[in-house]
C-alpha cells in the first residue's frame, strides 16, 4: 500500500459527517498524510486523527 494523502474533512465525512459542523474549517483543511491509505483507516484510528488535529490547532490559539 503506498501513502496517501488527505484533507481531514475527508477522514471526518467517511467515518464521523455529524462531527462537521463542529470542526473549525483551517481544522477540516489539515493535510493528513496516511501510511497505508484512507481505504485500510478504522474509525478508531480516524477518531485519534481527528483528535489529535484539534489538539494541534489549539496549541497555537492565545488563551486571554
């Protein structure tokens, strides 16, 4: 299988669609890279993908 890569607002529409209005959309935009292609994903692996994009663009938000 070769990488592939995708918008994450396709990881979210095949496995979660109802998450989409909850998803800002530079999140949706993220570039996502898959080792093994978005046909082999598991819904829990595209869940820790969703998470983990949502941490990382929190990190860079200010708190005030």
């Amino acid at each position: 299988m070769e990488m592939e890569t995708v918008k994450l607002s396709a990881i979210v529409m095949r496995w979660y669609p109802d998450m989409m209005p909850f998803l800002k959309q530079d999140e949706l935009n993220s570039v996502i890279v898959l080792r093994d292609g978005l046909s082999i994903l598991e819904p829990a692996d595209a869940m820790d993908i969703i998470h983990y994009s949502i941490c990382e663009h929190q990190n860079s938000a200010y708190l005030q």
